[in-house]
C-alpha cells in the first residue's frame, strides 16, 4: 500500500478546486483562485470552503461569490491543463439563475415645480423689485 497521493482510479476524476477554477478560467491567476477559496466566497456543494486543496469531481456543484454575483456551476469535468475559452466551458454546466427584472424608477426630470429649491434668475429680479433692492 502506498503512503500520500494514491493512485487509485478515484484519483484521476478528482482536481484541486483552485486548480479547477483556474482552468474553468473563473478567475484568472490560480493565486487568485487560491485567495477566493481561502476568503469563504467559495461553497463546494452547499458546505463552505476555505482551504484551495479541497477535491472537487464531476457531478459537484460549486457556488462562487464572485465580482457582486453568485454563480453557480456543475463541474461536467477535469482538465489536465488550462485552455482556450471554449475548452473552459466544457468544464462546467453553468446553474445560475438569470437575474430578476427590477423595475427602475423613470429619471426626475429636469424641471422643477415653482416655489421649490433655488429661485431661477428671473424669480430673483421679481423678489429684487417687490424689496426695493433692484436700484443697488
């Protein structure tokens, strides 16, 4: 029996989740990958995680909390080094639910109603005449 990395079958379909955020290409440096697991924005099928060699494998979900978004992923696979863009997508089923329509309330217009904020400058000279300071 061999001590440390196993080199069982279960060994080949499993990757550190650093490691397979980088090459899903979720973030960009595995550095960065390493710090966003190590900060608690990462979940590994529901249960937070906080140390980047935890093992993800095929058939997990992955929830990030990344850039003011969650996303939610499946892992579909394992790849043995980074790729091009297409090839990070085969990596991931992507779960994350499509944003909810928030109603906007429309712009204030530009007017004003009379008699509310600043006296515009016609308003001024109306006041200036009624006080008697308009010959100064």
């Amino acid at each position: 029996m061999t001590r440390g990395n196993q080199t069982g079958g279960d060994a080949e379909h499993r990757q550190r989740i650093d490691k397979w955020l980088w090459h899903a290409r979720v973030v960009k440096t595995r550095s960065a990958a390493a710090a966003l697991v190590s900060s608690g924005h990462v979940r590994l099928n529901g249960a937070r995680i906080d140390q980047p060699s935890k093992p993800v494998k095929p058939g997990d979900v992955v929830t990030i909390a990344l850039d003011r978004r969650v996303r939610v992923l499946k892992v579909g696979g394992i790849a043995e080094r980074r790729g091009s863009a297409d090839d990070a997508r085969v990596l991931y089923e992507d779960l994350t639910p499509a944003p909810a329509e928030t109603k906007r309330a429309p712009p204030a217009s530009a007017g004003r109603e009379p008699g509310s904020g600043r006296p515009t400058k016609q308003e001024r000279r109306v006041m200036a005449r009624f006080t008697g300071r308009d010959n100064q």
